[in-house]
C-alpha cells in the first residue's frame, strides 16, 4: 500500500488545478453574466399596459356596448392585443391567449399573434392550427409568414420552416423580415444538415450592419466575438438584444448537442427579463424541454403541414 503526506497529496491536488485545461469564454455570456438587470421597469411596463387596455376594453366592449361600428370594434381589437402584451411580459401565456382570442373575434390583424401566444401557452397543435388559418387569411404579411416559420423551426420542423420563409423572401419583405427569414433559414438548415452559405445563395451586402444581419453571420461563421458591440451599440434595445442573441446561440448548440452550452446560453437569456419579447419565451420553452429529458428537439408536424 502506497502511503501519500498530506504535503504531497496538496501538491497533486495543486498542479492538477494549474494544468486543467481552461474552458474557453464564451465573450457573450461573459457579457451577460457582468451585466445586472432589474425586472421592476418590466413590471411596471406591463402592469401599464393591463391597466390601460383593461380601461379602454371596459368602455369599447362590443358584448355590452352593442354591435359597435367597425372602428370601435378595432379600437376593441387593439385594447384586447395591448393586454396581451402586458400578459406576455408577465409570463402568464395562457392570459395573453385569451385576450388574443377575443381580440380575433373582431379583427384578424392579431390572428399571427394569438398563434404565437397558443404555442407557448402549451398548446402546439392548436398553434399550428391557428397559423395556417392566419395564413390563408393574411397570404401577403411577410412577417407572419416569418412569424410561422419561427414556430416551426423551434418545434422541431426545419422542412416546414425553410418552405414558409422561402415564401416570405419571396413576398418582397421588408429588410428586417428578410434578415430575420434569413437568420432562421441558417437554423434551419443546420438542423438539416445542410450548409446554410449554398441553401442562402449570394445575398446582398448590408453596410450599416443591421441587428439581425449581426445575428445571422454570428450563427454562420460559429463565433459571437462581435456580438457584444453589436449589443451596446443602442443602450434602448440592450436587454432584448442581449437576449436574442443569448436564445439563437443557444438554440444553434442545441441543434449540435452541446446540451450543457445550450442551457448556460437559455439560462442567461432567462436572466436578461426581457419577457416581451418572442426569444424569451423561446428560451424558457427550450430549456424546460432539456430539463424534462427531451434532448432532441420534439418534432411536431401536424397532418398537412409536413
């Protein structure tokens, strides 16, 4: 039997430390882990919105009001679609579903939206549902059928996905729906397996380097190094930029596997209570997934939607 002092076995213990290897930063997470948030403007931000939109629903109610002229029945719409919004920053998705839902009954400019709010208040199927509903009413909203892509990507379909956003470039998009379609074809096609470069072709330069253009050529070349000027460079969007940044990283390791970097990256999206936004709810979503054991993306592919 080998017998170790004490003095020696520190020393083992001591060199083993110096020459672990060191894991490499990640500058991103670096970024978010030195900044520090507070949710209270958030919440403030949100309880406005649910107060105001509950006061103007109140007056506008077409139920108790009567029919109500059509431009009532938009105001009505548009008070219904505010509430959501501050049931969104809250996190409470099944709320926000509801007041979506009633802002449908009079209008379908919001019907992208209610199928966004479905998906994350649990319910995939009746999202996907409700998308392809938006879509045969609202063919021509390029950021719909973005929206719709989106969805489907994150649920696990990049065959869906890379068809609807082929049809919204097509669509004449604006410039940042054509980035965010872009963006999420680069997603799409590392879940297939593919090489975004060949599946996006030639595209245009983009000199002012706008946010999504950062984004996608971040996920294309694999490293974040230029994000975090990227992030700072308007003080009004840090937290959400931060936290679409931190989601779509992570969601790119996820696809290769690196479970425990996707979750670091979710975790810190999390931490930003950037809550209006679609990337934080994402986050939340995907990381639940991991937590629960379901590693590999859940593949969800309603009959005639494959």
């Amino acid at each position: 039997m080998i017998s170790i002092s004490h003095a020696t076995l520190a020393t083992l213990l001591l060199a083993a430390a110096i020459f672990r290897p060191a894991v490499a930063a990640d500058p991103l997470l670096e970024l978010a882990e030195a900044s520090t948030f507070a949710d209270s403007a958030h919440r403030l931000s949100a309880e406005h919105n649910i107060n105001a939109a509950m006061t103007k629903a109140s007056v506008l109610d077409p139920t108790k009001t009567g029919a109500g002229a059509d431009g009532e029945k938009a105001d009505f719409a548009r008070a219904m679609a505010q509430l959501a919004t501050g049931y969104t920053q809250l996190g409470a998705d099944s709320l926000a579903a509801t007041a979506l839902h009633n802002a449908g009954a009079y209008s379908n400019d919001y019907a992208f939206e209610y199928a966004s709010s479905l998906f994350f208040a649990g319910h995939p199927e009746e999202s996907f549902t409700a998308f392809e509903q938006a879509l045969d009413a609202k063919p021509d909203d390029t950021a719909g059928i973005v929206t719709a892509g989106f969805f489907h990507l994150i649920a696990g379909d990049p065959a869906r996905a890379t068809k609807l956003l082929r049809d919204a470039l097509a669509h004449n998009p604006s410039r940042d729906d054509r980035l965010y379609a872009t963006l999420y074809l680069v997603l799409a096609s590392q879940m297939l397996g593919s090489d975004p470069r060949r599946v996006l072709g030639d595209l245009p330069d983009e000199p002012n380097r706008p946010w999504p253009f950062d984004l996608r050529e971040a996920l294309m070349s694999g490293s974040t190094r230029h994000l975090d000027v990227a992030i700072q460079t308007d003080k009004n969007a840090f937290q959400d930029r931060l936290c679409e940044a931190l989601f779509y990283v992570g969601f790119s390791r996820e696809i290769d596997n690196k479970d425990d970097q996707a979750q670091r990256f979710y975790r810190a999206a999390l931490d930003t209570r950037a809550t209006g936004i679609r990337a934080y709810a994402a986050a939340r979503l995907r990381l639940s997934e991991l937590l629960a054991g379901n590693r590999k993306l859940k593949v969800i592919a309603p009959r005639g939607l494959s």
